[in-house]
C-alpha cells in the first residue's frame, strides 16, 4: 500500500512539473526577433497596448529596439518589456544629421553613442540580452541620392581611391566591438548580404562605394528583405550555417525624402518563414509595429512550420548568376586607376571615332 502511494505522489510531482515548465517550441518553429524602429513617443504608445506586451510574452519572441533617442518614454517603455520578461536587444542608432546607420566615416559618433547608452542603461537599470549594430549607408547620401544622383555617383567614384577611411574606421570599429565585448555584451550585426561577395572577393570596393564595413561580429543576421530585392532565392543562396536570417519588410523604418520602401504581402512572408525555418532556428523581422498594424502577428503565431516550404532551386540558380556579375564588378571597382585609365581610353575613342566620321561627310557633302 505505501508503494502505490509513493508512486502515485511521484506521478503527481511529475505532472505538476511538466505543467509548470514552459510549453515547449512546435517542430520546426525558429525563434522570432522583431526589430522595431519608432522614435521614443510612438514606441511607448505602441505598447501601451497591454495585451500586445502579453502576446509578445506568450510567442516568447525577442525585441530589437531601434534606439534613435534615450527619451524618458522609450526607458519606461523599456522597463515595461523587462518587467514582462521579454528579451531586448540594443539596435545603437544615430541622430539623423549623423549619418542614423552606423558607417565607415562615423566611428567616433558610434563610440561616443555606446558610451551614452551605456550611461542612460546604468542610470534607469535596463536589462539587454545584447547589442545590435547595423551599418548602411550615410542617411544624407541616400537623400542626395535622390535629389542629386550625379552628385552622389561622384562622391561614390571618388570614395574609390579613399584606403584610408577604410583603415581608420575599421580601426575605430574594432575599439567599438572590443569595449562592448569587455563589458560582457553579445554584439549581432544586420549585413547587407552582398557583403559576403565582397568578402570572397577579399574587396573593399562595395564598402567604399557605399561607406560601409565589414565588421565581424558573434551574429551575423544577412538582410533578405525579398520585400526590396525581390527574388525568395536570395534566403538560402545567402544564408550561411549557423546563422540567423532576417525577413521583410513588412513597412515602416525610416523614411527618406518621403519614401519609404516596399512592404511585404503575408503570402510571401509566409513562404519566407518557412523557407527560412528549414534553414535556421532563429529569426529576424523587420519590423514589429507594421507586423501589428497589418494582422500578421496572430497569422505569425498560429503559422504551421511543419508544412513544407516551396522549392527554391531555379531562384538560387538565377541569384546565382547574378553573384557571379556582382563578383566580376568589384573586382573592376577594386582598381580605381586602371578603370579610370580604361573609360578615358573608350570615351577618347569614341570622340575621335565622332570626330573620323563626322570629317568624313563634311568631304563627301563637299564632293
């Protein structure tokens, strides 16, 4: 009698247990981050919603807060989520007269941003699980870009015999990895995946060109926003093992001269997760607050993983081909001086050819 009494007070703790634990991830589900990019007003509004908070609690995802400024609303926003037991990342942005991305020419802005997250972090007693850096272009080029393309095109070419900011930033991003790595924090970086062309090129045309590095970082998270680029092949040709993959976008961001890029339609978000899901177990989102507004969140949480995700084999051979193009112009780029040399020779070539021919009629018209 006592043993059958044992045994079913061991069952019952067992049962208890279970129930108590959290519920384990579906098959195939990856880990979700969301990236979110509102300023500090509109980001504490959004989750003022306390039914968001929960559900982003219960989908047990991650955030990653875009932090364009330290206002008193983005850190009671930020104590919320922490209060909630949601997982945050640091995504360190910049004022918009800075440039906004982090880049090559704004190193010792980047620095001195980290130092005053660090301060704001200390100050209000934020938890972060890590930092997220994301370089890009400078935001005022991609405005001249659209207001004077000449102008930038020039700033671009000339960029192309520029060494020494490569040397200088990529110097002031080490100090920047290595400090954040003293202080114990996990550093992810979001990469523009034409990067890894540049890499095994061993180039650094695509990062003067653009104003951008190459840093290496403990999570690289490639950009496969099929959203802007189109092709759904570009997630497995450019995901790389062991890495998570970002998605989107479904809208929002920050908007340049009023324009603001292309959104993604839930059919082919859905196919991006499942693709991505047979490749990795961590994915990124951008971003969360058009997620919300566009009812993907629920469509995102009850999303079947296990069903098979379409074939992508004529999308990677076509991405394929159009990496190998891309590979062959940094390596012309890469040399500045004999591509200049080049165009100099085909545009005197083509004058002189519109020189011969125009001599030419004069004589016959002469004749």
């Amino acid at each position: 009698m006592k043993s059958k009494t044992f045994i079913l007070l061991l069952l019952l703790s067992l049962a208890i247990t279970a129930f108590s634990q959290d519920p384990l991830p579906l098959p195939g589900k990856p880990d979700i981050s969301f990236a979110c990019e509102l300023n500090g007003s509109d980001f504490a509004e959004l989750l003022s919603d306390s039914s968001l908070v929960n559900e982003l609690a219960e989908m047990r995802v991650s955030l990653v807060v875009g932090l364009i400024d330290f206002s008193s609303e983005r850190t009671a926003a930020i104590q919320k989520l922490n209060a909630a037991g949601i997982p945050l990342v640091a995504w360190l942005l910049l004022p918009q007269e800075e440039g906004y991305w982090f880049n090559m020419h704004n190193g010792d802005k980047a620095l001195r941003r980290y130092s005053d997250f660090k301060e704001w972090t200390t100050r209000n007693g934020l938890v972060w699980k890590g930092i997220g850096i994301d370089l890009e272009p400078d935001i005022n080029d991609a405005k001249l870009a659209l207001t004077h393309p000449w102008k930038v095109a020039w700033k671009a070419y000339l960029r192309l015999f520029d060494r020494k900011s490569v040397k200088n930033g990529q110097k002031r991003y080490d100090e920047l990895l290595s400090a954040m790595k003293t202080d114990g924090f996990q550093v992810e970086s979001y990469i523009i995946p034409l990067i890894f062309k540049e890499r095994e090129k061993n180039t650094t045309s695509f990062q003067k060109l653009l104003g951008i590095l190459d840093i290496r970082t403990e999570k690289e998270i490639p950009m496969l926003y099929t959203s802007v680029i189109g092709n759904p092949g570009i997630i497995p040709f450019y995901h790389r093992p062991d890495m998570p993959i970002g998605l989107g976008s479904t809208g929002g961001g920050v908007k340049i001269e009023g324009i603001e890029a292309p959104a993604i339609s839930w059919e082919n978000l859905e196919r991006d997760l499942l693709i991505a899901s047979e490749l990795t177990d961590e994915v990124f989102i951008f971003c969360l607050e058009t997620t919300v507004e566009r009812g993907f969140l629920p469509k995102i949480k009850n999303l079947d993983f296990t069903q098979p995700a379409p074939d992508m084999h004529q999308e990677v051979q076509k991405q394929s081909r159009i990496d190998k193009w891309f590979g062959f112009i940094l390596v012309i780029l890469d040399h500045p001086v004999w591509l200049t040399i080049c165009l100099v020779a085909i545009i005197a070539g083509m004058v002189f050819g519109l020189y011969r021919l125009v001599s030419f009629l004069i004589g016959k018209l002469r004749r």
